[in-house]
C-alpha cells in the first residue's frame, strides 16, 4: 500500500508490523526514532524496519509518500532475486 500525506504539526512515534519506505517529496523536518534525532529534507527516502518506531515535527508543511511492505513479502522478493547468488 502507498500513501501520501502532507502533515503541518508534530506527529506521535507510531509503530507499524510491515516495513516502511518513506519519501520526503516536500518541506523538512526532525525525525525521531530509537535511533535518535535526523534532520530529513525534501529528496531523502527513509527506510524503516517492522517495528521500528518513529515520529517527527515538520518546519511547516512536510509532504511525504510512504509505501508500506509486508516483512513476508520483501522477504521473499529479496531472496528469489539473489537466489543464483
């Protein structure tokens, strides 16, 4: 599933059981995670594990896409592709 959304105020650490990449299509912000602070600006792309949490406040508007992949599926797409390997 992909999702794009335009926050303008702080968002909460959430969790989510799939892996997550994350565009940043517009604006910056600070992103929190277990992993300490990370300033992300409009161009970076965030991969996030399952589990992980995170959360963030824009400076202004912040547009991002964030495409959510089941852990079972990028799993088994990883390995059929470098299975020869």
């Amino acid at each position: 599933m992909a999702n794009t959304t335009t926050l303008r105020r702080r968002f909460e650490p959430s969790v989510y059981d799939c892996v997550r990449i994350v565009a940043v299509r517009e604006g910056t912000a600070i992103l929190f995670s277990e992993f300490g602070l990370r300033p992300v600006r409009q161009g970076d792309v965030i991969l996030l594990a399952a589990n992980a949490f995170s959360g963030g406040e824009p400076d202004g508007n912040l547009t991002l896409t964030t495409i959510y992949a089941d852990t079972d599926y990028v799993i088994d797409q990883v390995y059929w592709q470098h299975a020869g390997l």
